[in-house]
C-alpha cells in the first residue's frame, strides 16, 4: 500500500517525537557508495540492492559494514548533522536517537570522542533550527557483562548532556535469554541518573518484554510487538504504563508480522499499553516517520483523535527536556 501525498503532508504537520531510530538506519546509499569508493571498499552488493536483506543477521552485519566506512570526527559529525536534516523533513520535532559503538570499528574504546564528535553536529544542526536530538548509548545483546559494565562506568564517567539514556539492542534469538547478564549494567545506569530503553519483544517473545521491565528496569521498550502473545505481560505494560516503541514497516520487512492487518500495534493500543510509532532505520528500510503513520491510519482507520494520541504518547515516552516536551504538547493542542 502506498500513502497518498495529501496524507503525506498532512502527517507531516502532525507535532510528534521519534523514540525509536538507530543512526546507523539512516545512512543515504549514494552517502555511503560514495564513502566506500573513497577507501577503494567493495560494496557487499550493486548500489541499486544495496538495502535489499535477508532477515536480521544479514542486515546487522550490514550495519557493521556501514559504520566501518565512518572514521573521522568530521565525517560522524556529518551523519549526526544529516539526522536532524532528516527530522526536520518529516516535521519531527525531537528524536531520542540510538547508537551502538560496537557496529564502529574504528571508533572502538573511544567512546567519549564519539559522543563529542556526534555533540559537535548535533549543536551545529540545532543553531541552524533544526530538532533537537538526544544519544540513547546501545549495548549490543551478544556483549558480555564485562563489556557492560565498561560501557556504563565510561557514560558516567563522561556524564555528557547529550546523552539521555542506555539502551540495548542487537538479535535476541541469536544472543538467548540475557536479561540477567545486564541487570547490574542497567541498574548503574538508572542510578546514575540515565533512562533506560531495551530492544525486546521482537527477536524475542514475550519473555523478553518482561524480562526488560523486571530485569532491566526499562523505561521506554524499543519494539515490545510480541508482548501481545502474552496478556499477562500486556497487563504489565498497562499497569505501569510503560511505552512501546513501534516500528511497523521494520516489522513487516523483518519478518515480526506478515501484513499491516495483523500488527499488533492496534490490539496493544486498544488493551490499554502506551504506543507509539516510529521508524528503526529509515533509510535502510526505505521509509519516513510520516510515512509509518500513514500506513498505521490506513491500516486501522485511525482517526485525528487517535492520531494526536499516538503523538503525544510519543512526546510523553520520549527522554527530551520538559520544555521541549510542553512546546511540542501545545503545538499538538493547536493541530
Ligand atoms: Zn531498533
């Protein structure tokens, strides 16, 4: 199904964060053709099928390879600078953005340079009026708590203001059940003063949801789909309001759910859990926050009613200052 432009643009004027959005989604191809061809690296595929995957494994490794092209401060300055150009286009006005420095290999144990450098671009876009951004710092599934615990100590450490939040994603059915590995991570986190948001209920079932809020403490569940298997964990949600970070064409692409019809996201809303929706890697996977909105209200014949619902949920769960939280709910008060 293809939204319509008027739907487009009018969506567009929708007030409303993101709180699920990796950069390493939000590479252009002909950006990272380009950045490839400077170091003479092959492309994995012809540039025309470049974000054509074959299921999770592939597209993680993907990222890898991605992120292996970005090596100087002025070039992760740039991709920073380009993500709040991206926001700005689809009249977002704040993102709660995931970056996972295990995918940087040339960034690796200079995670604080990293944050300075993404800083650095994140300010230059917000002086020349673009949204604001807050880091969600990602652990990667498959990391031992070691590997955690060293991340944790080096955000506190730094203590920098970008950074909002510890996250963690990464391919659950590889890694297995590992809430319990990062519990001590997360708590640390927490008491440190960090939010806390956790990729479950996706490559995981239900267990995972559960386990992200008893385990890990989350605050916001990046994902969170399959909770509905589950009623006991869908009350859960209901029950301390904990919101849901949807991803609708993500899902479909990956292989979560087989048509919009049956996404969960509108049993979830209707059962009472706070959703909003979102859009993973949008340029990996061809799509626009504007956009996952049109094919929600398509899908399920959302009205404006439930459409300004969805958005201030969306304000609401996402880690962004209290004055830019009460400027966006009057601007969606006025919409
Ligand atoms: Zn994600």
């Amino acid at each position: 199904m293809k939204p319509t432009t008027a739907s487009l643009d009018r969506l567009r004027t929708l007030p409303r964060a993101e709180v699920h959005v990796h950069l390493e989604g939000c590479f252009e191809a002909e950006m990272l053709a380009q950045w490839a061809g400077r170091f003479g690296e092959p492309l994995p595929r012809p540039l025309e099928r470049l974000f054509e995957f074959e299921g999770l494994a592939d597209f993680l490794h993907f990222l890898d390879w991605a992120c292996g092209l970005v090596r100087t401060r002025e070039e992760l300055a740039e991709s920073a600078y380009g993500f709040s150009q991206r926001l700005a286009a689809s009249g977002t006005g704040h993102a709660d953005l995931i970056f996972n420095p295990t995918h940087w290999r040339h960034w690796h144990g200079r995670l604080p340079a990293m944050v300075d450098a993404l800083d650095a671009g994140f300010r230059a876009a917000e002086q020349d009026g673009l949204p604001p951004v807050g880091l969600c710092v990602s652990l990667l599934r498959t990391q031992s708590a070691d590997a955690a615990a060293e991340l944790v100590d080096e955000l506190v450490r730094q203590r920098h203001p970008r950074v909002v939040a510890l996250s963690i994603d990464g391919n659950e059915a590889a890694a297995g059940r590992t809430g319990p590995r990062f519990a001590e991570a997360f708590r640390r986190a927490g008491a440190a003063g960090l939010k806390r948001t956790v990729h479950a209920g996706e490559s995981s079932g239900p267990e995972g949801v559960r386990d992200a809020i008893e385990l890990l403490g989350a605050d916001r569940i990046d994902h969170g789909v399959r909770a509905v298997e589950d009623p006991a964990v869908v009350r859960l949600l209901v029950d301390r309001q904990i919101p849901l970070g949807i991803c609708p064409s993500s899902n479909l692409t990956l292989g979560v759910c087989a048509s919009m019809d049956e996404h969960p996201i509108e049993r979830l809303r209707l059962a009472g859990v706070p959703v909003s929706v979102n859009t993973d890697d949008p340029a990996l996977l061809g799509t626009s926050l504007e956009r996952e909105y049109a094919l929600c209200a398509e899908a399920f014949g959302w009205s404006d009613t439930v459409l300004r619902e969805v958005a201030r949920t969306s304000i609401d769960a996402s880690f962004a200052n209290e004055d830019v939280k009460a400027s966006l709910r009057a601007s969606l008060a006025r919409w």
